[in-house]
C-alpha cells in the first residue's frame, strides 16, 4: 500500500465492522457484542493472538557490534522534507511504503530470500484518522497503538473496545503459528512501541510497531527465512530508522 491514502484503504475494514457493531451496542449487551465480534473475526482458538497481550517492557540498548555489520538505506520519498533511513542485514531485500495482505492467504507464494517491509506515517496519523477517540483519553499515536495492542475479547464493553479489537485483528500481519507468538513493549534509542514476534521454527518473524522521539510511525515487519534474527539483532535495526 502506499502513503496514506493506502493505509486508509488497509484499515477500512475496521469501520465497515463498526456499522454493524454501531447497532449491536445500542439494542445489546456486552456479551451480544462478543458475538457479533467472534463470528465477524474469529475466535482466539482460531486467532490466537487476540487473546495474547503485551508481556512486560524491552529496556534494550543498541548492539554496536552487529549495528556495524547493517547496510544502510535512504528512502527519500518517505518523507515530506526528511529522507527516511534504516539499516538492514545483508541478504535481505526491503519493500517500502506498502505491506501484502497475500500474508494472510493459505497459499503464500514462495518467498525465496529474507525481507523487510517497512511504512511510514506522519505524527498524529491515527489520531487524525480517529479524532474521536480523543474523548476517550486517547492523545496520541502511541496510546493508539496501545490500546490496540492490548485489546481482547474478555475486555470488549462498548463500542470502543470492539473497535480496538478489530484494529488488532487487521493492524498484526503474518507471525507464523500464532500459537507461538509473543508481544512485548520495548524502547531503545530514544524510539518506543510493540513488537510481535515468532521465533520457533525455520522462520522467524517480527513484528514492529515503532513510535520516534518526534512521534512519527514506522511500522516494520519482518519475514526472516533461515531464522538468523533475534529480539537483540532486530531492535538493533529498529534503533537506526530515522
């Protein structure tokens, strides 16, 4: 997808749910809702990570030796004024500006060589997309993604939890067998958000959901065939977007 006018497409999904789920709220209950939200969704047997969350907080610091051995890339479309940059491990290729939903079919084609998918989006994004949910305590992307992150089935009340729930089940791409993905905080060189991740298996997966010290988003997903990452080599390479 590309730009902002992609990611909207993207996530539209999100408010044709919320037409149905806008009557739902106003002639049922809570447990009604739920209903409408599993059988809309799906159920955490079959989505997992619905009812995963996020498991403490990675305080990490930047692994300088390995830091040394990324290539650096310069994205100057990304940005209005300021090239973006990231560096990357070599042997991986790198796809800007839009994600695949063909992670989400049952026959994926053969990905023959580790890749990174990387998007950018300008501070206030979701927030601007969603000037409602201010009303809700919620200023910020950041908070945005957190409420994302750590929505579920069980914590669905009202419509703001069914919304929050939707975005989670459409904002995570593919981790693998959900059934050993894990979600975690994390914060490293002045850069903060979630990351979800897989690492059992010949691939390992990940994730990133990145907020900067001027609070533009990046939202970087990596598919690592041959699992030569891990949580310490990634947010290494989280720590060099700019």
């Amino acid at each position: 997808m590309k730009g902002k006018a992609g990611f909207k497409k993207y996530i539209s999904i999100a408010v044709l749910l919320l037409l149905g789920i806008l009557f739902i709220a106003k002639f049922g209950g809570p447990a009604i809702l739920r209903l409408y939200i599993e059988t809309g969704i799906g159920t955490c047997s079959k989505i997992p990570i619905l009812c995963l969350a996020p498991e403490g907080t990675i305080n990490s610091e930047i692994n300088k030796a390995y830091a040394a051995e990324l290539v650096p890339h310069k994205f100057p479309q990304m940005a209005i004024s300021i090239p973006m940059t990231i560096s990357i491990p070599k042997g991986f290729s790198i796809v800007q500006q839009r994600t695949k939903r063909v992670y989400y079919k049952k026959r994926r084609p053969e990905q023959k060589q580790p890749i990174i998918y990387l998007l950018r989006q300008e501070p206030g994004f979701f927030i601007n997309l969603y000037p409602r949910l201010k009303k809700e305590g919620i200023a910020d992307d950041y908070e945005f993604l957190k409420r994302v992150m750590y929505a579920k089935p069980a914590d669905i009340k009202d419509i703001t939890g069914a919304f929050f729930l939707i975005m989670k089940s459409i904002f995570i791409p593919d981790l693998g067998d959900q059934r050993n993905a894990k979600m975690a905080q994390f914060s490293i060189a002045g850069r903060k958000g979630f990351i979800n991740y897989n690492l059992a298996g010949p691939e390992h997966y990940f994730d990133c959901n990145v907020i900067n010290a001027q609070g533009a988003f990046f939202k970087i997903y990596i598919k690592d065939k041959g699992a030569n990452l891990d949580l310490d080599k990634v947010l290494t390479i989280v720590s060099t977007v700019n």
